[in-house]
C-alpha cells in the first residue's frame, strides 16, 4: 500500500483568491463601507496620543529649561564675582557663616549652622519656584529627576526638624553635624548654589 502524500492544490488556492476579489466586486467601494470607518476613529485615537506625549515632553522641557537658567544664573553671578574680585557674594556669605558656626567647639552653634544651611535651602527651593507653606511641602513637588539630591536634601531637613522641635535637649554630635553639612553642601554644590 502506498501512502499519500500531501499535495498543494494551486487551482484551489487560486479559485479561494478569484472566489474573494470577485466577492469585493469594485475595491473603492469595498475600502470606503469596510476600511475607512475603522481607520478613522484608530487615527484619531493615535493622534490624540502622540499630541498628548508632544504637549507633555515640552511642558517637561521647559521645566527643564528653567532649571537650566536658575544654574546658568548662578553661574554667571559666580563669573563676575570672581571678575570683580568680589567672591563674597551674598550666598558664600551665608555658606561662610554656616561653616564658621559648623567650625565652632559649641554645639549650640553647630546647630545654628544646620538651620542656616536649611535656610538656605528653601530660599534656592523658592527661587527655583516651588511653592507651599512650608520647605517640606516645597519638596514634596520635587521631582527626583530633577533633583539628583532631593534624598540629601531631605535627610539634612530632617535633622534641622529635629533640633527646631527638640531645642537643646537634640543632641548634636560633632559627626552628626558634620555629615549633616555635607548633605547640604551636596545639595547646594548640584545647583552651583555655594
């Protein structure tokens, strides 16, 4: 006995296409009742999405071109400092006398120097124009991406809370002051702050 041997009928397939194209009789027609009102509300659907990502990417864009200018400023304020002669500018002035006070043997400088330096934070957060009632509300609308240090920031804040609440009873320990500083130094340096 012999098996079979399956076998492509090419007349079939080709009665199956003729069969088809001859059901569609005239394509125009066939693309305008079928096609087109698929394709229609699918564009627009696509449409809205891409100008959506479009208006979002530059809303972003912007903000991140604000960002730029704050650094840019600072920069050009640095520029002619130095130009002057003049590195005293009112913010080294603040980050001088928070590094003084962080220098002293007294802890209840070390925590002065903290709350300056906290000082100083919010009035770079308000310059970058974040709004709230308080610096924890400001940073709370920072976004990590713009904000590499918003961790350090945070960290930093918190201590600056504990000693506002706790007051003397906050013991300050000469590393903990230390780090602390650091954190805002960090911050400050990302920015071109200090």
């Amino acid at each position: 006995m012999i098996d079979s041997v399956p076998v492509i009928n090419i007349d079939y397939i080709f009665f199956q296409i003729h069969t088809f194209v001859a059901s569609v009789g005239d394509f125009p027609a066939f693309w305008n009742a079928t096609i087109l009102p698929v394709l229609y509300p699918l564009s627009f659907i696509v449409s809205v999405f891409f100008i959506t990502v479009t208006v979002y990417s530059l809303v972003r864009l912007t903000q991140m071109g604000n960002m730029d200018g704050i650094i840019e400023e600072n920069r050009e304020i640095e520029k002619k400092a130095v130009s002057d002669g003049n590195t005293d500018k009112r913010l080294n002035e603040r980050w001088i006398r928070v590094k003084e006070l962080s220098a002293s043997q007294s802890e209840s400088d070390w925590r002065m120097a903290v709350i300056e330096a906290d000082g100083m934070l919010e009035e770079m957060i308000n310059k970058m124009g974040y709004d709230g009632s308080s610096l924890g509300e400001k940073m709370k609308q920072i976004e990590k991406s713009d904000f590499n240090t918003i961790q350090q920031a945070w960290d930093a804040h918190i201590v600056r809370n504990q000693i506002a609440h706790a007051g003397i009873e906050f013991a300050l320990s000469e590393r903990e002051k230390n780090r602390v500083i650091g954190l805002y130094k960090e911050v400050f340096e990302e920015f071109y702050y200090i």
